[in-house]
C-alpha cells in the first residue's frame, strides 16, 4: 500500500474514528509518534501525518509535511457503453493504473437495459486501487443516457470498432468510445460515420472489456 485514502488530508490536524480508526489503529496497529502517508485524490499532494494521540476510539493526527507527487502525464475519457458491472468492476482497477482520467458510461442499443451501476461501489474500489498503485488523483465517473447525448457532449471522440482498413493513431486522442459486447448498432455507427475510427491489427474479436483495456494501454503507457 502505497498511501492511505483519508478525505480530511490537507488539514493541519484532525480526529479519526469509525472504520478510519479501526483500519488504522486495530488492524494496522499504528501506535503514537507512528508517521503514515495520506492523500485525498484530488489535489494531487502526498501528505505525511503523525499521530499524536490515540484513545479507545480515537487517534489525532497531526500534519508534519506535505509533496507535490502527482503521476498524471497523459489523458483519456473512455465512453463506455454498459456490459455487466460485474465485468466492469474486475476492470475498473487495471484501467485506473493505466491512468484513465474520466470514464462515461453510456447506455448504448445492445447494453443490457437491467443492468444496474453503484457508484458508490466502484468509487471504493478505486480507492483501494489508488492506495495499491500510488496514483494521486481519483478517476472521474459519469454517464449517458444514449450514445447521441455523448456525441454531443463530446464531439471530438474517436471510436474504437473492428472495421478493415483502419489504423491506431493515437496521439490526438482524448476521448475513446468503446462498444458493449455486439459493438455499435446500425443506428450508432451512422452517429459514428463522420468520427475518427481506431481498430487493432488482430482478427480476434475482442470483449469489451478486453477492449477497453488494451486500448488505453496503447494510448497512456
């Protein structure tokens, strides 16, 4: 673990208790003078906090310094139409290491209508993935109720679609469409027709996820 998640980092001192208390203290077993590193995942500091006093069901800590440590060179959106939460979820950390700044979920033709995102969930795991890594800021998560409403929010997106006679140019891209499993409907590929298309050199067919992930490795790594 690279950094502990605590939303009052930044702040000269403050109290921990609850879940903080008891993974910090009881689990970790941090006694007193016990220096540990913190962020808040938004402003890209690494903060280093004392704690100065702990009780049975409290700890202060104290701010001694703080490091502009932010690890965020590149920048991809990723519009992603649903699939299974549970296959998004087993993605959700790796495509957060790779550095994905922002991913829109997009409720295309051939998403599942049933299917049913926590916010809340994936905001912990993305969490936990930022502590394992050591990225400082957390990614963005937002969504769309069509791929029309996307395309107008985001004109400049390019898509990635398994067409002959495309290529993989990726230094201009900044924000990534990404099919669900059965790609684009007939409907959607003609929003699609005046934007860029991206594909891979493989005859494979790819699931999304797979998709989603290779695809911002070429671009961010």
């Amino acid at each position: 673990m690279q950094f502990l998640y605590i939303k009052e980092s930044g702040q000269d001192s403050f109290i921990l208790e609850g879940e903080q208390f008891a993974h910090i203290i009881k689990a970790r077993r941090e006694k007193e003078g016990s220096v540990i590193a913190t962020r808040n995942l938004l402003d890209g500091f690494l903060y280093s906090y004392k704690i100065t006093e702990i009780t049975k069901r409290t700890a202060t800590l104290q701010l001694i310094s703080k490091e502009a440590k932010s690890a965020t060179a590149k920048e991809l959106h990723l519009g992603w139409c649903v699939i299974d939460p549970k296959n998004i979820e087993k993605s959700l950390p790796m495509l957060n290491q790779i550095g994905v700044t922002k991913i829109t979920f997009i409720i295309c033709k051939y998403s599942q209508k049933n299917f049913k995102i926590s916010t809340e969930r994936l905001e912990k795991i993305l969490i936990n993935s930022c502590e394992q890594s050591g990225r400082a800021t957390l990614m963005q998560i937002d969504f769309c109720s069509s791929l029309k409403e996307f395309l107008q929010l985001y004109p400049e997106s390019a898509a990635l679609d398994f067409e002959p006679n495309t290529t993989f140019e990726n230094e201009n891209i900044k924000t990534l469409l990404i099919g669900c499993e059965g790609g684009f409907s007939p409907d959607e590929r003609e929003l699609l027709k005046s934007k860029k298309i991206i594909s891979f050199k493989s005859d494979a067919i790819l699931r999304s996820e797979t998709a989603a992930i290779s695809a911002s490795s070429k671009i961010l790594l």
